[in-house]
C-alpha cells in the first residue's frame, strides 16, 4: 500500500524518473476510508457502506501496480529477493505495530472489566505471533478469527506473501503468464461464489484461501495494467470523478445478486477505476490526492481495534459509543498524514536523534 510514485533507488544504482499517479493515491485513501466505515457499520449496526470490503480487493490491485511500478527495474537491476522483503516489512510494520498495540489494551479492558472466558496464554500467544506478522491459531480468545490482535492485519499478512512471490518470480511473470493465473483465480471465485453466495473471505480461519485467491486475481492485474499503461494512455478522468465512482460502487448492494455484483467489482469495476485513474490530476486536486494517500494506510492499519477500544470503553465513561467512535476516527484521520510522513522520513534515514546540549539556552 505504499505510495504510487517513482523513486531514487541508489542502492541498485537504478535512476527512475519520478511520478506520481495523484489518482490513484487518492483512491487509496477513499478505499481506506470506505473499510474503516463499512467496520463501523459492523460495529455499530448501522448500515453506512454495505460492500466496503471490496476496497480491499481494489487494494490487492493498486499493490501490483504499486510493486510494479517501484520494484520491477530494481528487480530486474539486482535486488534480491530478501532485500526486497526487507523493504516491504519496513514499510508496513511499525504503523502495523501500533494497531496491535492497541489490540493488547482491548485485552487488558477485558481483564479489568471481569473474568474473559480465555486463558491468558491465549492472547500472549496472539500477541507473540503477531509481533512476528504471524496468525494465531484457533483459540478461546481467537475463535476462527487469523489475527485477533487487529482483524484487517490478514490483508497485510496476504500482501506481503504475495508481493514476496511476485518477487521470487518477477523475471518470468509475462502479462500472459499473469493474465493466467489471475483467470485461474477468477475460476476459482466463480466457484466459491457459487458454493458459498460470495467471493469474499480471508480473515478467518475457515475462509483464509478466500483472500490468497482474491489477492491471485486482483494483484496480477494491477502489474499488468501497470506494464500496458502506455496503451492504455493518460487522458483519464479527474480525480473526484474517479473518487464517486469508487464511492459509488461500494456502496451499492444487489440484494440476492450480491454475490454476482462481488464478482463484478472484483473482475470489471476495480480495474477499470484503476484503468481510468491513470491520467494527471489538476492543482486543485493534487493536495487533497496527496493527503489521501498519506493517511490510507495509517488508518487502514489501526481503525479496528481502535474502534473496538472506543465502542467498549465509551459506556465507562456515559459516552454514546458513536459519537466516541466517530471522535476517535476524526482524530485518526488528522493524525494519520502526519504519522506516514514521520515514517517515510525513518525510512529514509532523516530522522535524527540526539540529546540536548548543556546548559540549555533559551531561544534569543
């Protein structure tokens, strides 16, 4: 989920001139606000945005575009596959920690709010595998569910394996041999979506396969979309278009063909929004794309237990759970833009730390 732009890659002595796709950054932030409602609504019981989890399927496919985009000539020039992987946990895991941070004071809430009906081994050992970016197995505490810590982290777990794969194979993974697999995959959603009235699944235990086989479909097309882009050309729609579409489309629900119109966004609507995102962005719009795209991930990372927190913990305080949640959210989205410009900045080594100097002198 990192952002759509090209960069100075000195360490495989790759120039790439740089540019950013403002669009698309800017879908990334919508997609991430449309999970972050559709789990409210969950939470909540209230009905704001009924196929939000489709944006995570418009994530797997920005991913490949974005991996392409980033790392197919620094592949491609000599970067190893486990530089690579190294490059991809930096990214995601310290915002990744904080989420799962917050999924320890859950735990701890339910401690002090009485006797939980799990053994504390349990989350001890939740927490253990998922400071390893591992699932944890079915338990008192788990039920089904592969990352109880912070439920959306099975995503980021899919991500990363398939991002690892792409790079392990990156040199022989034609647009035919991709546009293979992902037919693969569609056959496979056909299949599920027939036997189980939808094509969605991944976070639990006895869906899991759901979400390698939607990331199989959707990841490949993005790096393929990514290669052809030239074709394809620039002259795309303007950003709120493309935003509303996307808007648009997760909100929609078809009743008894819910799990056909999935499948649609699945196949059809999530590359073609990619497809039409491609095109410059006017200065009006390129600040409000750039803060979208700074926030999406923070807040894709830490919403939900941050949700489960402040919907628990708002009664203690005779706080109507929806205004504390909503509250929480609104804080969230300020600091997220802030919190990935910090760690862009660690990542690139500008963040420097040193004492003070004594004695102190104040300011002239």
């Amino acid at each position: 989920m990192g952002s759509v732009s090209d960069q100075l890659h000195g360490a495989t002595h790759v120039i790439v001139p740089r540019r950013t796709f403002h669009v698309l950054n800017g879908l990334r932030g919508v997609a991430a606000i449309a999970v972050v409602l559709f789990h409210s609504s969950v939470v909540l019981r209230i009905d704001l945005i009924p196929n939000g989890a489709l944006a995570v399927d418009f994530f797997f496919l920005l991913s490949g575009f974005v991996v392409a985009h980033a790392y197919d000539r620094r592949l491609e020039a000599g970067l190893t596959h486990t530089e690579f992987f190294k490059l991809r946990i930096n990214r995601f895991y310290p915002i990744y920690l904080i989420g799962v941070l917050i999924g320890c004071f859950i735990v701890a809430g339910l401690y002090l709010a009485g006797d939980p009906e799990f053994h504390l081994w349990e989350p001890a050992l939740a927490l253990a595998l998922a400071l390893l970016f591992l699932p944890m197995i079915p338990s008192g505490y788990s039920g089904s569910n592969v990352y109880p810590m912070n439920g959306p982290s099975w995503s980021l777990a899919v991500e990363l394996v398939v991002n690892w794969v792409y790079a392990v194979f990156q040199r022989h993974l034609t647009v035919r041999r991709l546009a293979a697999i992902s037919g693969a995959a569609a056959v496979a959603l056909v299949v599920a979506t027939a036997l189980r009235g939808s094509p969605l699944g991944g976070p639990l235990w006895e869906d899991i396969e759901l979400g390698y086989i939607r990331a199989l479909f959707s990841f490949p097309i993005g790096v393929i979309i990514y290669r052809v882009r030239d074709r394809i050309g620039s002259a795309g729609l303007p950003f709120p278009i493309v935003a509303a579409l996307l808007t648009v489309a997760l909100c929609v629900h078809a009743g008894t063909w819910n799990g056909l119109y999935q499948l649609g966004f699945i196949f059809l609507i999530s590359p073609m929004l990619v497809a039409v995102g491609l095109g410059e962005v006017s200065d009006r719009s390129r600040s409000l794309c750039q803060f979208l795209g700074r926030t999406s991930y923070p807040i894709y990372a830490i919403h939900f237990p941050l949700i489960i927190l402040l919907n628990a913990g708002a009664p203690l305080f005779g706080i109507d759970p929806m205004i504390a949640v909503a509250a929480g959210l609104a804080v969230l989205l300020l600091v997220s833009a802030p919190l990935d410009a910090i760690d862009e900045r660690r990542r690139k080594g500008q963040l420097s730390w040193r004492a003070p100097t004594w004695p102190l002198r104040s300011a002239p």
